[in-house]
C-alpha cells in the first residue's frame, strides 16, 4: 500500500464492537448453527476481514489478533487425532461458543435500550447545549454495519484485480480528490449503489481512498449509506449536511457541484 497514505491517513472507528461482534456477523452472514461452528471455514472468513481492516489502515484493537490466535488454536486442536483413553473429551469450540451467546444476549438487551431510546427522543427533544454537534463517528443505519461495507469492499477489490499496493502512480491522488469525486457522482443523484461509486476505479490504491473518502464522508454528515434488509445491496444517499461547503475542495469546482444542484 502507498506509504504515504499509510502514514497520514489512519481511521479509529467506533462502529466496530470488538470481535465477538465480527464473528457473531459471520455467523449471521452464512446462516450458520451457533452451536456448531464450522471453525476453519469461520477462521478463514475472519482473517480476510481483519487484513483488509491492516489494508485500510483501521485501528485494530490487540483484542482482534487475540481471537484470531484463539480461532487458530481451536482449528489446530480440532484437527488432532482424539485420543480414545480421555472418554469424552471437550468440544474445543465449547467456550468461543458460550463467549458468543453471552455477548448476543447483552447486544440483543443493548438493541431494546437503543429502540426505547430513540422513542423517548421522539416524543422529547432535549434543548442543545451549545456548541457544535461532535460529527465525527461513523454512524450508519440501523440494518447497516460496517462489516457490511467492507463485504462490499472486498467484492471491489475481486473485481479490480490483483495488482500490488505498493506499486508507484504515475499521478499522485488523495482522499480529499475522491471525496471530490463522490461529492460529483452525488450531484446529478439522490442515491447511488455502493458499487456504482467505484466503477471508474483503475488500481486497488484508489479503490482504498475511495472507501476511506466514503468513511470520511459519513463521518461528515455529507453521505449515509443504507440498506433496505439485511445484508442486501448497499445504497448511498446524500446526508443532512451535503450541500455545506468542502473546505479543501477547489473554489471553481465547488461552484460547479453547487450551479448542477440548483
């Protein structure tokens, strides 16, 4: 990967609730039985998505490496030969799956406080305290996670190709250009699939800022990325603060996206 961009852009994000959380998405994804988890097909799917978190330059907590050692220990302890001496031996997936089920009735509890919240907050809005809002989490919608994203992602990135990260472009382009970028899809459009906002892209290096831009972009109110059901297509639609003004963007062409609205 560019190493510039690996240096300067670097994204902590809160949307992510650990890897019991990933894992229980997996689970979820492939309609797997919880009490029988098919370890190596589940180690494999979960290290693709922690290498494009390393990709993307993600803030991986130590939490992350730890399961995918545990998830690789339990693999290896299945694929030895039982010894018939023992009697009967423990399951190896015994403790990962009562790890799972205890965090899915906590995030099934935290689900019902959110619903309970967010009613309350429709019946009584609170007065602002001053200040501007804190705009800076990922926030998605309610069937969207951003393990989501990075499914979709994944999908861009096969269908790219497989040329090398670090390889040398011979024009230099940044995050803030694919903003711009999406910023102008986004113009003569309301909504836009996920896919069709990388369908100019020649390299996995701009494949990567475009995903970052879209984080960015969210994170800004600019862009909210829904999905009807879950785990159906991605859809990208323009967000509560679209129309403000981008800071770095070039004062002509920030004319130009405001003239195409008007």
């Amino acid at each position: 990967m560019n190493q510039s961009l690996q240096n300067d852009y670097s994204v902590n994000l809160e949307v992510f609730h650990g890897p019991l959380d990933l894992l229980l998405y997996l689970i979820k994804k492939d309609e797997i039985d919880i009490y029988d988890i098919p370890i190596a097909r589940i180690t494999m799917q979960y290290m693709q998505y922690v290498e494009m978190m390393k990709i993307l330059n993600l803030e991986l907590a130590g939490e992350y490496i730890l399961m995918a050692a545990t998830l690789i220990r339990i693999k290896a302890k299945l694929l030895l030969p039982r010894d018939e001496c023992d009697g009967e031996e423990l399951d190896p997936r015994q403790e990962l799956v009562a790890a799972l089920l205890e965090y899915k009735k906590f995030k099934e509890a935290s689900e019902i406080l959110r619903e309970k919240r967010i009613f309350e907050e429709r019946v009584f809005v609170p007065p602002s305290v001053g200040g501007d809002f804190n705009r800076k989490k990922v926030i998605l919608s309610d069937n969207t996670t951003l393990y989501d994203m990075l499914t979709a992602f994944r999908e861009v990135l096969e269908r790219v190709g497989k040329d090398q990260f670090y390889e040398i472009q011979p024009e230099e382009m940044t995050v803030e250009d694919r903003i711009g970028r999406v910023m102008e899809i986004m113009v003569a459009r309301e909504s836009v699939t996920f896919q069709e906002l990388f369908a100019d892209i020649p390299s996995k290096l701009v494949a990567i800022l475009t995903f970052l831009a879209l984080l960015e972009l969210t994170k800004m109110h600019r862009i909210s990325i829904r999905q009807s059901l879950p785990f159906s297509e991605l859809r990208v639609y323009r967000g509560d603060l679209y129309d403000t003004p981008l800071p770095f963007l070039n004062p002509e062409r920030q004319e130009e996206m405001e003239n195409d609205l008007s």
